[in-house]
C-alpha cells in the first residue's frame, strides 16, 4: 500500500535536540571563563533564539515543495555571489565587519553579524544538485565528452563562491565547498575511469609545481609563497612544530591540555582550567571534552555519526534523483566540516577555524545547517513507501 502521510524523521529531529541541548548548557557553562569582547555577550540565550528560529526554518523547509528549489536555484546563487563580491570589494564599507585578519562578516544593526558564506554553502549544493539533474536529463546516453561537460559545468558553479570565499581569506569555508564539490561529482555518475584519469593530471601538476619550487625557490617559490600559502603557512607550521612555532600553535597547545585533562568522565560543571581564545566557537569541542571527558566526547561523536548515517539514508532511499543529489551534497558538508573542526581540536589537522554544526556558537551557521538540515527531512518525507520497499 503507498503511504500519503507526512513522514517525520524522529531520528534527526532527536539528535538535534539532543544536540542543543548539549550546546546551550557547554556555552552557559562557559560564559564566566571568557573574556574580552566576548564577555559581553550572553550566548546561551541566543543560542536558544536561534535554535528557535531554526526550528521555524526547518518547518518552512520541510513544507516547501524541494522541486520549487531548482526553480529558484539562480536566484540563491546570484544573492550568494553578490554578497560574497561585496565582501572582496568591501562594499558598502559601512555594513562590512572584520575580525582576525578576514573579511567574512556584514554588520546587521541589532543582531551583531552575519557570515554570507555560511548560506553560500547551502545554495552552492542546491546550485550543483539542479545542475547535475538537468545535465542528466538531457544527456541519457552517458559517454567521455558528456561526463567532461558535466564536470565542466560543476566547476564553473563552484569556483567563483570558492574563491572569493578564499580571497577573504577564509581556508575553512574555502575547505567545505571543495568537499561539497566533490561529494556531488560522486554521485553525478560521471565515469570512474575519467574522474582518476583526471584526479591523475591534478596529482602530475602538483608534483611538478614542487619541483620548480625546488629547483626555482626564489621564483617559483616566492610566488606561491605570497598568493596560496601567505595565510595558511603559520598554522601548517604551528601544526607540524608546535614547540618550535609557539605564537602560532597556542590554540592547538591549550586545546589538546583541555581534551587531556577531561580524562575519562570529564571535571563537571563550571570547572573549566585551561582558558582558550574562541572557545565558544571554533574550540567547543575542547570545552565539551574537559567538562565530560572521553565518554561525553564519544556520546557526541556517536550523536554525529547517526546523524550522517540517517542522511546517507535519506539520499539512497530518494524516489528522486535531485533529493539525492541534495542530500549528498550536504552529507559531503556536514561531514568533512564535523571532521575539520573536532580534527584540529585533538591535532590531527591544522586549523582552519570552521565551527562545529549546531554546538558552537553562531546564528549564521546554525541557521544555514537548519535549512540544510530542513531540505534533508524533506527529502525524507517525500519518500514515499510500499508495504515491503520504497518506491521508485
């Protein structure tokens, strides 16, 4: 029997929940230990706000029709473009905000700021779900030159938000819409063989790129030096030798003393000892690990992990190519940036300063996860059902 009912993920709302509440408690418990600018703010109470409003955005988003995207897909990507061009031009000076060295930030008076590349993610998985979709439905007979004009079309969607987004300069949100590009072209049923032969010629490049850099330093190197690796050079390097580079791997130190010292069932409540700049954001997973130790850090992982697990669910169940699409889009999202952000708390990356989804603090980006978040449960709802399979 076909069901017509409205199907509710249970098992995605609950981890958000549960999610939340764990972000409202950790940024409650924190509040005493910041300092600065930082201080001033009352975080848990705006969390719960924008938790709030995500909740509203997220029945929105279930509601709306998710074909209605693809009509409107050029519309989000030109807003996302515009934005992102009025941050590299600085303009208008009045409404732009920067910190820590990037211009990532417009100010919206009464609400503090917004960051335009968190939303940008959103469109930009939209964006290529539409375009993979309607390449396939032109193209039925898939052959080498098809598959290139598919890959073509992918890259041109995404290296504009890409590099501005890196122009900022911002590595993290640079990072996260290389992964969102790549879990696409994944599942846009382009050929393997051409992906590696492809994936082949980037490496070759790389390589040769090294060489000249060592046979040419001076030119070759300093190039590169003053256009790629200007803004990330000090963390690679406080990373890699964080005894010799002390000023740049501060954060990296302090957080691995927190996650240490949580040991195995953490210090509790409001007994915070290593204080860290941006805790409330970027580090909260340090914040999370000293407080409950390795089993409230693992509870989270496991938390994250169903979470993923029922999106990759929801993109293989889909009776619609784009839901699929969609959902792989922002399964290459949250993953790669859960994976960023909890990686260089416990020193297996460099950082990059990418939040982590719905536990640290930031209306921006808890409000583009809860669209994201919304399209998926949509996708699921849309699903629909026989007695014994889904159906197709």
């Amino acid at each position: 029997m076909n069901s017509n009912k409205f199907r509710l993920d249970l098992t995605i709302i609950l981890v958000l929940i549960l999610l939340g509440i764990v972000s409202a408690f950790t940024l409650y418990e924190l509040q005493p230990t910041l300092s600065g600018i930082a201080a001033q703010t009352q975080y848990m109470p705006r969390q719960i706000m924008v938790y709030g409003l995500g909740a509203v955005v997220i029945a929105v988003m279930m509601l709306l029709d998710y074909d209605r995207l693809r009509q409107l897909v050029w519309i989000f990507y030109g807003i996302g473009i515009i934005m992102l061009l009025m941050l590299f031009f600085k303009f208008p000076a009045a409404i732009i905000n920067e910190a820590n060295g990037a211009t990532s930030w417009f100010i919206v008076p009464g609400f503090g700021t917004m960051q335009p590349s968190e939303f940008v993610k959103v469109f930009v998985v939209i964006a290529l779900a539409h375009v993979i979709m309607s390449h396939n439905e032109k193209n039925t007979v898939r052959t080498n030159k098809t598959d290139l004009f598919l890959l073509g079309k992918l890259f041109a969607v995404a290296l504009p938000p890409m590099l501005l987004v890196a122009s900022q300069p911002d590595l993290g949100g640079f990072l996260v819409l290389s992964a969102i590009l790549g879990a696409t072209i994944l599942v846009s049923g382009i050929s393997w063989r051409l992906l590696l032969t492809i994936l082949g010629i980037m490496l070759g490049i790389g390589v040769l790129v090294a060489i000249l850099s060592f046979i040419f330093p001076n030119q070759v190197g300093g190039f590169l030096q003053e256009t790629i690796f200007k803004h990330v050079e000090s963390r690679f390097l406080g990373w890699l030798y964080p005894e010799k580079y002390p000023d740049s791997s501060y954060q990296y130190r302090l957080g691995l003393m927190a996650i240490g010292s949580g040991i195995l069932v953490g210090k509790g409540a409001s007994n915070f000892q290593v204080s860290i700049p941006e805790r409330h954001t970027d580090y909260i997973f340090s914040a999370i690990a000293e407080q409950f130790g390795f089993i409230g850090s693992a509870i989270v992982l496991f938390l994250f992990f169903i979470l993923i697990y029922r999106m990759i669910q929801v993109g293989l169940e889909s009776n619609e190519p784009f839901g699929s699409y969609l959902a792989a889009g922002f399964i290459g999202m949250f993953t790669y940036q859960i994976f960023q952000n909890i990686g260089m708390s416990v020193g297996l990356v460099p950082i990059t300063g990418l939040p982590l989804p719905f536990l640290s603090y930031g209306g921006s980006s808890t409000l583009a996860y809860m669209i994201a978040i919304g399209i998926v449960l949509n996708i699921h709802s849309r699903t629909r059902t026989f007695m014994f399979e889904t159906q197709k």
